[in-house]
C-alpha cells in the first residue's frame, strides 16, 4: 500500500561526525521542497462534517501531556503550539467571544475566524526569517486542530467517535533494526484520511514515531536518531519514503 502513493530513495548515514551536518541540511532541503511544492487535497472520509460548535474554554483550551502523546506523537507539547494556544484565549478575552470550530478538520469559524486570521497573519507578516514563519505557521495549524477535534475525533485512528475504526486494528512487530519515522505535514495532523497513523497503530509508536514538519522539537529528536544511527553503524540505511503528488504534479 505504502509503495502505491510513495517514491523512495536510499543513503547511507555518513560516518565522520563532520559530514552528519551536511547529510542534515541536505535531507531537510529535498524534503522541504516536496512539502512545499504539495497540492491542496480534501478529506474523502465518509465521515460527516462537524456541525459548528463553540469550545468551552474553560475546560478544553488546555492541552496536556498525555492528550498530546494520545495523538500518536511521542514528544513533549511544542512550546510554539501552547504559546499559540494562549494566544486564542487572550483573543477571546479582548473579543468576549469563544472560539467557534466546524467543518472537517475543526477549523475556526465566525467571527472569531475573521479576527484570528487578521491577527495571525500581522505576526507571521512582522517575522523576519523563514525558518520562524515556517515554524510558526505549523505551530498555528496543529494548535488549531488539537482544539477543533477535542471531544470529535478519536485521538487513536483521527476518525468521528462514531466511526472509530481501531477494533479493526491487528498489532504487528516490526523487523529487527527496522524503525518508521513519518515526516508529516501539518495540514495532514488529525486529517481523517490520513492512512500514515496506521503506521504507529499497528507497530506501536516507539517502532513509527511521527515528525510534524515545522515543530522544531519533532525534527531535532528526528534528525539526530538517524545521525546517532549512523554514528553507530556505518551501513545503516535510510530510506526516504516522500509524497508522490509532487511527483504526479510534474
């Protein structure tokens, strides 16, 4: 299934700690340019749309540690991702509104949605490096969608409560010395459709860990598994499995 809707390419970890840099660098630049370079696509779930809804602040603005790891993600929460978080509730505060989510995906809506958008927009504008825009527009999408699917979407399989498919789900074992890295991008965190979560539902997320593009602290523990992999055994191999709508697009 995966070698239907990706393309892979293999290379060796470089063995002199000198080279583990440019091996880095080279790495997030391919695949940065194939996330860059994706198409807009829309969930073909079956699922229904969420009608609109207004979020109890009080009570699901907080985003825990273990809600989070519930995701399927093994890190602690970004600090991008609560600063963001924070931000919503001061503009609610200001705007004496709640925030309203609706749609597939629990995108922001009304109101709120239209000064959100106004604001977030001026701080992305006032950035003056790319890495930071980048990080700060990833770090917006996931706090989003972490608070637009509290209480919708089943935190195992990302479908509607009512369509959780994780019965369904046999728990398998990896090979030995075989471990999954998904390098996601943040439009597709939470996506119903998103087949990459069977990855660390069926092996476990210790054997599949998900990366989210731009969450600096996802792709720091990231990159440095595959230096210290190949620090520690020259014939390590890391295949890359990328997106092939960039590819069909060409």
């Amino acid at each position: 299934m995966l070698s239907s809707t990706t393309r892979t390419f293999v290379t060796k970890c470089p063995s002199p700690p000198s080279s583990s840099s440019s091996f880095r660098n080279q790495t997030k630049m391919d695949l940065r340019t194939n996330f860059r370079g994706r198409p807009s696509r829309s969930s073909s779930s079956s699922s229904p749309s969420r009608e609109d809804c207004i979020v109890d602040t009080k009570l699901d603005t907080t985003v825990s540690l273990q809600e989070w790891q519930g995701w399927g993600t093994t890190s602690q929460v970004p600090a991008m991702v609560i600063e963001i978080i924070d931000d919503l509730k001061a503009l609610e505060n200001d705007m004496n509104s709640q925030m309203n989510f609706g749609g597939i995906g629990g995108k922001l809506k009304g109101n709120f949605k239209i000064q959100e958008d106004k604001k977030h927009r001026a701080t992305y504008q006032a950035l003056n490096d790319s890495e930071k825009k980048l990080q700060f527009f990833s770090a917006r999408q996931i706090a989003c969608r972490l608070l637009g699917s509290k209480g919708y979407l089943c935190q195992k399989c990302w479908l509607a409560l009512e369509d959780c498919m994780c019965s369904k789900i046999v728990p398998s074992s990896l090979w030995h010395g075989m471990r999954f890295w998904l390098y996601m991008h943040p439009k597709d965190f939470l996506r119903q459709n998103n087949t990459g979560k069977l990855l660390w539902q069926t092996f476990g997320v210790q054997a599949a860990t998900l990366c989210i593009y731009g969450i600096s602290e996802h792709e720091e523990i990231m990159w440095n598994a595959f230096e210290r992999a190949g620090l520690a055994n020259f014939n390590t191999q890391i295949w890359i499995l990328t997106d092939l709508w960039s590819l069909l697009e060409g």
